[in-house]
C-alpha cells in the first residue's frame, strides 16, 4: 500500500515538475510547480516527517507561489511567443541532463544501505515511554543543538526584507 | 514490492534533473527561478529519506537531516523575495523576462 502511494505520488510530482518546465504560459507554471510540492509534501509526510511536510505546504503552495503569481500578474507577463531555439543550447541542455540521470541509475544500486527496507520506528507510548511528537522533538532540537543557526536565520530574514524594501524603491539613491 | 532508499533518492535525482534541464533549456527568467525551486526541492527529498532510513537508538530518526532541511526552506522563501523583487527591478529597466535580451554584462 505505501509503496502504491509512493508511486502515485512520485508520478504525480515528477509529472507536474515536467509541465513547470514545458508550459509556456507563466501561470501555468507556477500552478504546476504548486502541486508538484504539494505531492513532496504527501512523499515527506510519508517518511514520518509531519512537521516538515506542513511547512512545505505553508511556505511554497502559501507564500512562494502567490508571490510568484503576483509577479507574474504584476509584470503581465502572457505566453512566451516561440522564438527560434539555439540548437546547440537545447542539445547540450538535453545531453547534460540526461548524462546527469544516466549516471544517477548507474550509481544508485551502489550505496552499501541503499537497498534496506524501512527501518521500523518506535513511536508509541508503550515501546517507547516519554516520547514527545514529532513537532515538539523538531522543536527541542532546534532551540537547543541548533540555536545559534537559528537565530543567524533569523537575522537572515530580516536582511533579505530590507533588501526587498531598497529594490523596490523607485529609484536608488 | 518493499520501498527502499535507492527508490526515494532515485526520485529525487530525477527531479532534480527535470530542474537542472529547466535551468539550461528554458529562457524566461521567472521558469529559470521556478526550475531552482524544484532543485532545492530534490535536495531537501533526498535529506529527507536519509533521516529516516538512519533510526537512531531511541527508536527516532535522525533530526539532523530534517534541521538541514528546515533551514533550506527558510534560505529558500528569502532566495525568492529577493530574487523577484531583481527580477521586478529589472523588468523596470528592460521591460522584458527573456535572458538572451539582458546582455550587457556578456563578454
């Protein structure tokens, strides 16, 4: 069963990546590139990442893709006109990716654990007395290992606003 | 069919090769953005399945991987804001998203 799962919802990411990079229409696009990551979230809920898969769903399909289709909207961009492709860019786009994927299968059965079904997990209370869910381990992790980063993250936020705010004024000065 | 490791990282080196074509066939700057997204993505997969394949002694996986990835997503929202508040920028300069038509930094 969740190996079904797992393929229907690979199909469906892999499918929808594919039309983010064939449409020729922006918004189309962008609405593919939403439920491609809306299926990573169903692949990430799979692997007992529950925190991370709502995130995922929160930030890209809520933050990500409005602020893209408000540019989109906003620059009123319509459906690219076909211009004439440079045969050598699209041959060697082609070739490097297919070179990428070609050696991706050929190293793939190569990785000593890469074979292992999956590990069970002891997520109960009677297996494993004490155990907190998973949006509270993520929580206690990140304010004690990671503090530091996350703080420094933080301060990274705040930049990047700032320097929205400067490259949208009118005119820099 | 049992579901192993190699399956989830092949699926994300498959993805990631899908945005890494995006990136070199495409010319509309804001598909080349969108193209990096879903490699960022394929990355953020592949950490993912590493943490859970790697339970720890206290019957857990390993959150190490998920922080990386938590992270890669805060990096990544401010990536974009910034990159279309460029893109906005020079759209105002230019009036125009195709990148054969911003050359003046080519040599």
């Amino acid at each position: 069963m969740t190996a079904i799962l797992f393929w229907i919802f690979s199909a469906l990411m892999l499918g929808f990546a594919c039309a983010v990079v064939l449409n020729r229409n922006p918004v189309a696009s962008a609405l593919s590139l939403v439920i491609s990551f809306v299926g990573l979230a169903a692949l990430f809920v799979m692997l007992n990442a529950y925190f991370l898969g709502v995130i995922q769903v929160l930030v890209y399909a809520g933050a990500v893709m409005v602020l893209f289709l408000f540019i989109i909207m906003l620059l009123d961009l319509k459906a690219e006109e076909r211009r004439k492709m440079n045969i050598g860019v699209l041959a060697g786009g082609v070739a490097v990716a297919a070179a990428f994927v070609l050696q991706l299968t050929t190293i793939i059965g190569d990785l000593p654990y890469g074979s292992r079904a999956f590990p069970p997990l002891r997520l109960d209370t009677v297996q494993n007395p004490g155990i907190l869910n998973d949006v509270q381990n993520v929580g206690r992790i990140l304010f004690s290992g990671y503090n530091l980063p996350f703080q420094v993250v933080g301060v990274l936020l705040l930049v990047a606003t700032v320097g929205v705010v400067v490259l949208s004024k009118r005119e820099l000065k | 069919m049992e579901l192993t490791l190699d399956d989830f990282l092949l699926v994300s080196g498959l993805l990631f090769a899908i945005g890494f074509a995006g990136v070199l066939l495409r010319r509309n700057i804001i598909i080349i953005f969108m193209s990096l997204e879903i490699m960022l993505n394929a990355a953020n997969l592949s950490l993912v399945a590493f943490s859970r394949f790697q339970v720890q002694a206290n019957g857990l996986p390993n959150y190490n991987g998920q922080m990386l990835v938590f992270f890669i997503i805060t990096v990544a929202a401010a990536e974009v804001a910034v990159g279309l508040a460029v893109i906005v920028a020079l759209y105002r300069a230019r009036q125009t998203t195709h990148v054969e038509d911003i050359s003046s930094l080519k040599f």
